[in-house]
C-alpha cells in the first residue's frame, strides 16, 4: 500500500510548479517504485506525436516544457481539485478596522470570521447577486492575539489568511495587505516571538549580541524567512529607536548579514513609525534563501542554524540534508 498525502491549500498558494489561483484540496500519492523511462524512443501507431524519450513525452503531457534525455520517471501522482466556492481577495487592516474582500461563485450563507487564539466574530454573507463582497470588523483595541480570517461553510475552512505572522503583511500573488504602522506592529506583538517573528530591544553592538542576531538571520534565510524588529523590548513593549538615527541603524545591519551570514540572504528593512514621530521601529526582514546558509564571526567557519519555534539553534544532521535537497529541487525545477 502506497502512502497518500491529502492537504487543503489557500488561494495563491505556491505549489510545485505554478501558484493555484484559488483554495484546492490536493492529494499526493508517494511510491517507492524506483524506475527509469526505457532506452528507446516512443513512437504512436495512431495520429499522436512521437517524442524521443519517454520523460520528454510526459514533459509534454503534463505541461512541464522541454527536458533533456535520460531522466528517471517520477513514480509520484498529485491530484488537484480546484475550490472555486469562494477565496479571500484582499484584507485590508488599519488602525480600528479589517476589512475583507471575498470573491466567489457560492457565497452566500458563508461565513466570515476574524478568529484569534480566543473566540472572534463571525459574520454571516446575505443572499445576493454580486460575486464579490467586503466584510468589515471593528478592531478598535487592535487585532486579537494569534489573529486570522478564515472563510468557512459550516465546519468547512474554504480560504483563510494569517495576519499575526510576516505573511499576513507581505504582498502575496493577488493578494494586498495594507496595513498601518501601529497596526503592523499590534499583529507581530499579538503573534509573539515564534518560528518567523524575533524582537531587540537595541541595534547589536556588542560581538555576543551580534552572534545572537545574525544566527537569528541565519535561521530566518534556511526555513520560511522571517522579520527582526529592533525596538521592542522582552515584555513586548514597543520602546523604539531615535529616528535620526534610523538610516545608520540600517546600513549597519545591513553591513553586519554581509560580513556574518555566508552566503548573504536578501534582506530588506522598513522603518516603522510609531506614536512618538521622534522614536520608530526597525524591521529587518530575511527571505528564504536558495541555498544552504551559515552565520558566524568573520573568518572563522560557519554554522548552519534553524529555527526552534522562538529559538534559532545550530542545526541537525538530517535538517541540514532537508535543507539541502529542498533547495537542490526549487533549484532543478524553478518555481
């Protein structure tokens, strides 16, 4: 018995070759067959085309685009169901609101719901001809802890979208996530430190606190990529950094990954203004990386670390393999 894999995915969600416009459930049937296309080329009695090897045939079959000759056969099946009931458009945060722009053929009845790690609210879509609707939830206290919105029939979860985590503020194929500074900063302290998500109270000066920011860098680029914020301190109080000095504050960071993380992770900063105009917060923001990365001193070898939850920790055997050969496949079958 072959093991199968069933996973329901969002809208605009990355999957092995394109990003899948809408929420699909996908099952993925994995062999252990190990077989290579036969030595000869595949020729069609009937009015098909022939294809000089087998892999270039299914290349073709599958939409995949010209390989070259003597690969092994993928023994793995994937089946994708396309969920066109309803998806989250846009969802829009400023400081006493969210609003959500939801498209889909069956919306009524649906519900909308802001959820959090405690119960949220819930609203019911009214009966109507329009395909595309907006839902609008007060926030006047900020967004609650651990906050996501999720469109469900019933027990059902038909899209959804995290907003206590990076992803909710980065800009996502078909998706725009505008949100203000104060209200930015009330989702990354609703969502706490975790596995994308580390607070500073003060720009690293000192070697050991440079070591513990860049494994943190260094962790962020080998997993989902993350966001440092540098004016926050350990009780999740925004303290914030002088504004003047915020340009300085960045060309040093950014001096600091280059001399410290191997290779050097694409990096971009914001600068976040907070109630104070004279005091701001600086995001440091680390994407995935294409390759497998070390941080340390220097000229001294490097370390290869991960992210533990809320701790970036040097890495194990088997995650560094894992890292490896993900990369090594984004790198073979670009996305």
């Amino acid at each position: 018995m072959e093991p199968l894999y069933w996973e329901r995915r969002e809208s605009f969600a990355q999957t092995g070759y394109k990003v899948v416009d809408w929420p699909t459930d996908e099952a993925r049937l994995i062999s252990n067959l190990q077989a290579n296309e036969p030595a000869v080329p595949l020729i069609s009695a009937e009015d098909a085309p022939s294809f000089a090897s087998f892999y270039n045939a299914a290349a073709s079959f599958f939409g995949l685009g010209t390989k070259t000759v003597g690969r092994s056969l993928p023994t793995s099946g994937v089946f994708r169901w396309i969920d066109t009931r309803a998806r989250i458009n846009r969802v829009n945060i400023d400081d006493d609101e969210v609003r959500v722009e939801v498209e889909g053929d069956s919306l009524d009845g649906l519900i909308v719901e802001l959820a959090g790690d405690t119960p949220g609210t819930a609203i019911t879509m009214p009966e109507s001809t329009d395909n595309i609707r907006t839902v609008t939830f007060p926030v006047t206290d900020g967004l609650p802890t651990g906050a996501w919105v999720v469109v469900r029939s019933g027990a059902e979860w038909l899209d959804r979208r995290f907003l206590s985590r990076p992803s909710g503020f980065v800009e996502e194929p078909g998706v725009n996530v505008e949100i203000t500074p104060k209200a930015r900063l009330d989702g990354y302290i609703a969502g706490r430190e975790n596995d994308t998500v580390e607070f500073k109270r003060e720009i690293p000066a000192s070697e050991d606190s440079k070591a513990r920011v860049m494994k943190t860098v260094c962790a962020f680029a080998n997993g989902a990529g993350g966001s440092l914020l540098f004016g926050i301190n350990d009780e999740y109080e925004i303290v914030g950094l002088p504004a003047t000095k915020a340009n300085r504050y960045i060309d040093q960071l950014s001096e600091l990954v280059d001399a410290w993380v191997e290779p050097s992770p694409t990096c971009s900063f914001d600068v976040l203004q907070i109630d104070d105009a004279s005091t701001v917060v600086i995001e440091l923001v680390v994407s995935p990386g294409a390759a497998l990365h070390g941080s340390s001193k220097p000229n001294e070898p490097r370390k290869v670390y991960v992210r533990h939850h809320s701790r970036s920790v040097p890495a194990r055997v088997r995650e560094i393999e894992d890292i490896v050969r993900n990369r090594t496949a984004a790198y073979r079958f670009p996305q």
